[in-house]
C-alpha cells in the first residue's frame, strides 16, 4: 500500500520540494489563492458553511456518508455525521448539527426522499454542494496543469460526477485515517482554525507580487474588504492579524499594510505543494477507476489510505 508521504509516497518530501522550486510554481500559488478568494468573495453563506478547516470537512464528510449508501445502507443522517465529527476531533456534535442546520437553510441539504424507516431523517446533498466542492478543486486543478499533467487530464473529467465520487471518497478515507495538512504546516494553523482565517490569508497571497513574497515587500491590504470578503468583522480581522503578529507570522510596518514573515511564506508554499499533488494523485487513481468508490467499496482501488506518516 503507498503510504502519501513516504520517501517514494505521490506527495513526498522529495516531489514537494520538486514542484516548489519549478518554474511558474509561485505563480500558480498566487493564481489558486486569487481564484479561491474570487470563488468566496461576498458568500456570506457558503462562507459560513465552509471557510474554516474543520467546517470544510464537515461538508466533506457530509458527502463522504452520502456517496457510502450503496455500500453501507444508509447515507448522511445528523446522527452519523455528528458521531463521526466528534471521533475525528473536527468539532462537538452541537456545531456539527448547527452547520447542518446552516447547509439545510442554504439549500446545500435536503431531506431524502421518504423511506420506510423514517426514523433515520436522512439528508442528500444538494447540487449545490456539490458544485461548491468541484469550483474548489477546479480552482487547484486550473493553477497545478502546467506544472501537473495529471491535473490538467483532471480538469477534463471533473464535471463528470463519478470523478467527484471517487475524489471524495479517497479524501476522506486519508482524512479519517488521520492525515490533517496542519500536521505538515504548523504556520498554518492559527489561520486554519479561524473563522476565515485561510481566505485571509489566500487575499493577501492574491494581492502579493512574487517579490514581495520573497524580499518581504510590505502588501497593501485593507481590514474592511477582508472582512467583507469573508463575511466576518473587522474585530475579528484585525485580532487574527494581531495574534499573527505576536507568532511572527507577519508583520504589520504600517496601516493598511502587512509583511508575509519567511515561516509563513514557506508553509503557504508546502501547502499549495501538498494539495496540488494529493488532488492529482487522487483525481488520477478516480479517473483512471471510472470513480468505482462512488458506486462500491473502496476496496474497489489499489490504494486503502492509512494513517500518513
């Protein structure tokens, strides 16, 4: 079984420095956080639903219980995805059912159709999310295809549903197995935990020149559009900025400007790097198995994830 990131893993340290130090790669970098903050931008909803790490696995596992109902006979229910929540440590069961109630509101849920047990209320997800999760890799895959054949060969498949089946299944398998990209980014987590926090940064790395990044060129950026751009307070932006600061992450050298500090530049680069190689390596294991995790057992690949090391 090819564990992701060992020595001879699809996204090891090897073909991660590899890709960071390709031509055009920081470029791709800037492309995918702009698309991203573009994809976001005003969403005050579908910012709610998905804009920190542990809501955006809330909606993953969401379809993750929904596309396992052929092989488990049963789909997403609150109870399901609630326990499975809390046994992955993403939040309580409380928050989860909030989300939940949020994606039914929003019209990313609905009630299955009746079954004869209707104690189960189970939940499908709408073509919404669906579509809210493909925009988020096509904003990958667009960046990654120069430097990535196997992303570009996964841009001409990614509207085909059983391609979204198989990608989704794979990523939860890695996910429930333990793999966390915070385990590889320590920078990253103070934003990753924030309401927001990512697309904060993803628009200051969207407003950067390649330069700035490099020489430490102070960014211009304003509180109030950040806020407006992930439905949040300009309270809220200027303390993660604050407490940023105080971990060295990024330096604030005057009003309406910000410096992105070495540590964090490096593990923004990690972090695009992992992405882009574990989204092809799982679009590719997908497309090159007509997405037979969407239709059966996971058994159905040549990979079972187990736990990253």
């Amino acid at each position: 079984m090819a564990e992701l990131l060992t020595s001879w893993g699809p996204a090891s340290t090897r073909r991660r420095a590899e890709l960071r130090s390709a031509e055009g790669f920081p470029a791709a970098v800037r492309q995918t956080a702009a698309d991203l903050v573009r994809l976001h931008d005003g969403k005050r909803l579908l910012n709610l639903i998905i804009n920190d790490r542990g809501r955006f696995f809330v909606a993953l596992l969401a379809l993750d219980l929904h596309f396992r109902r052929h092989d488990e006979g049963i789909g997403l229910t609150p109870g399901r995805l609630k326990a499975l929540c809390v046994e992955q440590g993403i939040c309580s069961a409380t928050r989860t059912g909030a989300l939940l109630a949020l994606m039914k509101f929003g019209g990313y849920l609905e009630p299955a159709p009746s079954t004869a047990d209707r104690r189960r209320r189970e939940l499908v997800p709408t073509a919404a999310l669906i579509a809210a999760q493909r925009d988020r890799w096509r904003c990958h895959f667009s960046a990654a295809a120069p430097l990535l054949p196997d992303a570009e060969r996964a841009l001409e498949v990614l509207d085909q549903p059983e391609f979204v089946h198989g990608v989704v299944r794979l990523m939860s398998a890695y996910f429930r197995a333990g793999f966390r990209f915070t385990d590889y980014v320590p920078a990253l987590r103070l934003f990753a935990d924030r309401n927001g926090g990512m697309f904060v940064i993803f628009a200051m790395l969207a407003a950067a020149n390649e330069g700035d990044l490099v020489h430490q060129t102070p960014i211009g950026i304003s509180i109030s559009g950040l806020a407006r751009s992930v439905g949040s307070s300009r309270a809220h932006i200027i303390k993660l900025l604050k407490d940023a600061e105080r971990e060295g992450l990024v330096e604030r050298p005057s009003l309406g400007s910000i410096v992105l500090m070495p540590p964090l530049v490096h593990d923004l680069y990690e972090f695009f790097a992992l992405n882009y190689l574990l989204l092809t390596h799982l679009g590719k294991i997908a497309r090159d198995h007509g997405g037979a995790a969407g239709r059966s057992s996971a058994g159905a690949y040549p990979l079972t994830p187990g736990r990253a090391s």
